[in-house]
C-alpha cells in the first residue's frame, strides 16, 4: 500500500500553447494510503488520463509521480505494483474460475496454502464460491467482470488498485450488488481503491473522497455530502445531482434578492461585491409553497414526471425552469397550476462571475 | 403506424430467444422495452424491424401482414448500439441524406433541418468534421440526428445513450423525449434502466428471459406489477422481498411482526421498496429493528443497508444521512405501502396512489 502524490501536467501534444492543448492543466494530488477515491467527470474530462498516470501506462509530460516519497515516474505498472481493473473482463476464459484469481499470486511465486486462503477470501466476498471449479469461459457477463475484479483484488501486496469505469457493461440489478460489494472490499481489506466513472452515483457511494473534473482540471475534491451541499463550482452543482442544481441568474441589492423579476427578502451583506449573481438550489432542497406565501416565488408547473420514487415537477419560472422533487407519497401539484416555490434555504448557494461559490453568503 | 405482433417467437436452434407474445403498440407513442441483457430486447426490435423473420406468428403494420418482408421493404429507422454512420461523408452530409432521399425539401430548407437536429444533439460544431474524427459518444449522436431526420413511421432505437457519460444521457435523453411528442413515429426504445423507462414515460413492456411479462403505461407498470418477476425487473433499487403467511385476515411475517392486510390465506410474497421504510414513525406503522451493515450516500439518496430479524432490508432515505456500521437501526413501514404477491408470484395487493388533480 502506498501514498500516492502528483504533481504534473500532462499535454498529448509536443509544444502546449494554452489550456485546451492540456489533458490535465497543472495540479498537485496527494491519494492517502488505503483510501477510497473516484475520478468524476464528463468523457474528456482528464480522468482516464489521470488514471493512467498513476498506473504508469502514461508517463506525464511535465512532473512527476510519488509512492511514498519515491518517484516512480519513469516505473512501468508492473515495476509500481499496481493492479487494473477494466471496462471489460480480462480473464483467462479456458481457465476455471479459481485459477483466474489464483494466477497474479501463482506469478509472483506465493506459496500454495496462501494462495488457496486469499483466492477463498475473495471468492467469499464477491459470490464466486460456488462457481470456483467452473471454466470462466461459459459464466454470464457480470460473474466475468467479477473474475476480472477480483483478479485485481487478490494480492494483499499491491500499490493501489485502479478501476476505470468496471461496471459500465453490467445490467443496474446487479451493479447495485457489485457497488456494495465493492464498498465492502475496502472496509475489510484496507487497499487504497482508486475509480473511474462517469456515474455520479457510484462515485459518491463507492468513495471517500471524489475528485470532480472538468477539461482538465480537478474542480472539487470532498465527500459525497460536501460535493452534494456546497458545491463549490456551478460545474459540481451541474453535474453531481440527478438532475442536477437549478442555477437562476439573480441580483441583491440592501436585503433585497431580485429572481426572475420577483423580489424576496435577504440579509446577505456578502453578496454586495457581486453584480453578477448565481442563485443555486438542488431540486431536493426546493419547496414547494402556497403561491402568496411570504419570501417564495410564484411559479407555474409546466410538467409533472412520475419517476416511481419521487416525481419531479417542473416550473416555469419567467423564463427559467425550476425543477423540484417531491417524495412518491406526496400529492403532486397540477401541470399548469400555480404554485409558490421557496428557493432560499440553508442549502441554497449563490456563485460569482466565475461561476464560484461566494463563501460569504448564507440564504 | 399500428405495429402488432401476434403470436410472435423467435428460436435459434435449440435456444429460444423469444417466447410467443402478443403486443399491439400504441401507434405515435413511445414504447420502451425493459429488461435485463439477454432477456430479447434486441431479438424483438430486429423482429420488428424485418432483419430477422419469426419462427412463428404475425408481424402486421396498419392491419397488413409484414412476416418475412425485408427490412428494406419496411419503413423503419433504426439506431443500434453499436451506431453506424457514412464514413466518407460529413457529419452534415450524414444528417441531410435522409431528409434529400425524402425529397420536396430545397437546399435551405435541409440546412436548417440538419442545424437544429445537431443543435438538439449538442453536435452542431463538428457539421463539417467525419465520423471518424468524433469521439464514440458524437457518432452515436450522429446516427441518432439521422434516425430523427428520416422519421420513419417507426424508429427503433437499442440502448442508443449507453455508451454516453451520465450527465449527457440525462440531457440528451431530455432532448429525444421531446423529439418524440413533437414527431408522429412509432417509438421503440429498448433500455436496461428502470429509472429511464420511468423519465421517458409513455409505455413499458417488460421482458424477461425471452418473455413478454406486461405492457402498460409505464407508471402503472411500475406501480402495478402483475408478478415477482416484473416487479424484480422494473426496481432500482432492487425491492426488498419478505417472506410471509397470509391467514386471510392478516399477514404474519414472523418474529411478531404482522400486517394488518386481507389477501387469500396461504404463503405470500411482501414486497416493499426502499423508499417505503423510513426512519421516522407514524401511525399504524410496524417496526422492523436491526443493525447497519452498510450506507452509501449518492447526494440525494442515502441506501441503508439493515440486517433484521425479517432478512436484509435496503432502505432509500432523502438527503445525506451517516451510519456507524453496526449501529441498531429500526426502520418504519406502513403496511398500506406494500405489494403482496402470492405463492405463484402474482400480484394480489398493491399500494394505492394519489394522483395529481
């Protein structure tokens, strides 16, 4: 196990002139030793890229990588004890399931008992017992991907294990096993995980700490709930969040906080310094109101979704929308009813002209 | 158009793909198949399409039989997963040759049908580029913008968004729902997510293992499964089954703990979804006691994984709650919440539903 520091750049091309020549734009990442952490981000984002820096497969353009103090830099993945997780089962399928699991132990000359105790413990943990002494190649998918991740799971030895995006080809029913399985895996055997996904869900679930990136940059790094109650860029507030924080331009002025042409109370001193204003608040933390209520907008609901456990309403706010979950059991609003809506709360946050979160500010 | 199945099968060799179903779409809606993998999405939507024949029963459109006719017959579009695009031609090429090979539009009038199908599709900056320099995510996008641009009386689309990052599924997916009520085709989307199925709306035919299990509009589908197995296939997260002993009066679910539900006596099955147990107590509700064995926190959920004395519980909890594995945690239940099934797996109780005014 190992403590992970970056500090590096990386460019594809030869001579980086500006930003968009940058996979990753400069940036120093430290990654605790036996911790759990998710790289979060759109396709391009840079987290792949980041990925294959720490396993070595890509060796930064500018920088360095440490284990433990020790650059590792020029180190290939084998010579930095890391151990990869695919997309897609790598397995061996003419092999039975057991000797799978068994094989980066047999390569690196464990003794035989050993070998027999660790490849038991993991079976155990992923629910491949039954099926130790069946040839991988007639299992189904999923038992596949669970050969694959416990291939990367079985030696006690490694540096960190690196995930890039395991569970995309399995169906939701089982990925939801797997996510906890994998949570499982690391209170018990304390390996630092490191995962790539473009799902914000598995990310938060699975990790500790996440860093969410954005062309090329990390834009946050903090725990589910840090990530999901102050974000701390427009962009996390966007793309944590199903669907994700609704952002209305605003402007305050002497305890008055003007949306959409309709005017609420707020003491929010902090906010003077800002001409250029960002009200957000999650569709979880929108209430929903009486339309005269004091301190709430008047909306009008433009749709209602059932989405089975929750429904979200839409509202037309001017010419905004407003999104807002309700719980299943709740008697949703009319489409086309008004409605009053409460946006300012203890989870509200507003964002400067570049797109920052304003510390000072509390709704 | 009016697409029926009758009777329809499909087998492969000794293997049975699909079992005989009957299905008469709903003609200009959205239809979208759920089911696992390899539960026969793909076999019925290439069925339906006319790039396979049956081995047994009816594919009739507008009344007339169209078993065995080929798919260049047929008037279909169809966006597969694997997508597919014109290599040699432009992306805006791409787009505009189903719209010029429908003719009656002149040059101006294809260009600003092509610009706003890109638009929607956030692909309107690479017109000019090949397929082959998009990443897999614009292609799909492109042949996507074709499929929309052809708009055959029925368009068939297979998992179209899974190869795309959450986020932009969640737009794109947005964005193709409007398309559909805005256009007049037949809409089948096959996905393996209860939660889209839930977001597209329109109807759900489940299937599962080569069966066709229900067909419905999709919340009732969801709020109404007609057996165990629909129910299994259409819950994320998975709902929590109990096992129990209806006596005709009341359900006995063991360890003194009971509904006050009348079903035919005999074994029940009580489903419950996580998002019906909750922390706080009220009225009438039974407690089910037990210890954390785990909690993942994904911002506006919190899953709370409970070990009790009924079996393991998964509780959906709003917002962001920490639990110290191992700590005691009695989770609440309204019996009124739950779906009873019986020994065969059908459905005999569902909760009942307020609906919007």
């Amino acid at each position: 196990m190992a403590r992970i520091d970056l500090d590096l750049a990386h460019s594809y091309r030869p001579n980086p002139q500006q930003d968009n020549d940058y996979a990753l734009l400069p940036l120093k990442m430290s990654f605790a030793d036996g911790g759990a952490y998710a790289l979060l981000g759109p396709s391009g984002c840079g987290k792949t890229t980041m990925l294959n820096i720490i396993s070595g497969l890509v060796q930064p353009s500018q920088g360095t990588v440490s284990f433990d103090g020790r650059d590792v830099t020029a180190l290939s993945p084998q010579q930095r004890n890391i151990a990869q997780v695919f997309q897609f089962p790598v397995i061996y399928d003419t092999m039975t399931v057991a000797e799978n699991l068994a094989f980066p132990l047999k390569n690196r000359g464990v003794p035989a008992d050993r070998i027999k105790a660790r490849v038991g413990r993991i079976a155990e943990m992923l629910e491949l017992s039954g099926q130790l002494n069946q040839r991988a190649a007639g299992l189904a998918a999923d038992a596949k991907q669970k050969i694959s991740l416990g291939r990367g799971l079985v030696r006690e030895d490694v540096s960190a294990v690196l995930f890039d995006e395991p569970l995309t080809v399995i169906d939701p029913h089982l990925k939801w096993q797997l996510r906890r399985k994998l949570k499982q895996i690391h209170h018990e055997l304390k390996l630092t995980l490191i995962y790539v996904t473009h799902d914000q869900v598995e990310a938060l679930t699975f990790a500790e700490k996440i860093v969410v990136m954005s062309q090329g940059r990390a834009v946050q790094v903090g725990s589910a709930d840090q990530l999901f109650e102050r974000p701390q860029h427009q962009f996390v507030g966007h793309f944590i969040g199903s669907p994700g924080m609704n952002f209305l331009p605003a402007r305050w002025q002497a305890g008055v906080l003007t949306v959409a042409g309709q005017d609420l109370r707020l003491d929010a001193p902090g906010l003077a310094a800002h001409p250029t204003l960002t009200l957000g608040v999650r569709p979880e933390y929108v209430t929903l109101a009486a339309p005269g209520d004091a301190n709430a907008v008047r909306a009008r609901v433009a749709r209602v979704q059932d989405v089975g456990t929750y429904w979200l309403v839409s509202a037309a706010l001017g010419e905004q929308t407003v999104r807002l979950r309700l719980p299943a059991e709740a008697m949703p609003p009319a489409e086309g009813s008004e409605i009053g809506l409460q946006l300012l709360g203890a989870h509200t946050c507003f964002y400067g002209a570049d797109e920052r979160l304003i510390e000072e500010a509390r709704a | 158009m009016q697409l029926t199945m009758e009777g329809l099968s499909y087998r492969v060799g000794a293997a049975e793909y699909l079992y005989p179903l009957d299905l008469r779409l709903v003609p200009g809606a959205v239809t979208v198949l759920l089911g696992a993998t390899q539960a026969g999405k793909t076999s019925l939507m290439r069925l339906m399409a006319g790039l396979d024949k049956p081995s047994g029963g009816r594919v009739s459109v507008d009344g007339i039989d169209v078993t065995g006719v080929p798919v260049r017959q047929r008037k279909v579009s169809m966006v597969y997963q694997q997508f597919i695009n014109y290599p040699s031609m432009s992306v805006f090429d791409n787009i505009a040759s189903p719209l010029k090979l429908r003719g009656g539009l002149d040059a101006a009038a294809v260009r600003a049908q092509v610009q706003a199908l890109a638009e929607r599709l956030h692909i309107e900056m690479h017109l000019t580029k090949l397929p082959a320099q998009l990443s897999g995510g614009q292609q799909q996008r492109v042949a996507l913008a074709r499929a929309l641009a052809k708009a055959a009386p029925l368009m068939l689309l297979d998992e179209p968004l899974v190869n795309l990052d959450y986020k932009l599924r969640e737009e794109l997916r947005e964005e193709l729902a409007q398309l559909f009520a805005a256009g007049e085709s037949t809409v089948v989307y096959a996905t393996t997510e209860p939660a889209e199925a839930l977001l597209l709306g329109g109807h759900t035919a489940v299937l599962d293992a080569g069966e066709l299990l229900q067909y419905g509009p999709t919340a009732e589908v969801f709020h109404r499964p007609a057996s165990l197995r629909v129910a299994r296939a259409f819950s994320d997260p998975p709902m929590n089954l109990l096992a129990g002993q209806s006596s005709g009066e009341r359900i006995d679910l063991g360890s003194g703990l009971a509904l006050a539900l009348r079903a035919p006596a005999g074994s029940v099955t009580v489903g419950v979804r996580a998002n019906a147990l909750r922390l706080q107590q009220r009225p009438g509700d039974i407690a089910l006691a037990g210890a954390v064995e785990l909690a993942e926190i994904s911002g506006s959920d919190t899953f709370v994984h409970v070990k009790s004395a009924v079996g393991p519980l998964v509780a959906q909890l709003g917002g962001v709650h920490y639990f110290e594995l191992g700590t005691p945690l009695t989770l609440y239940l309204d019996g009124a919440q739950t779906y009873v099934f019986d020994a065969q797996g059908l459905l005999l109780l569902a909760p009942e539903r307020g609906a919007p005014k």
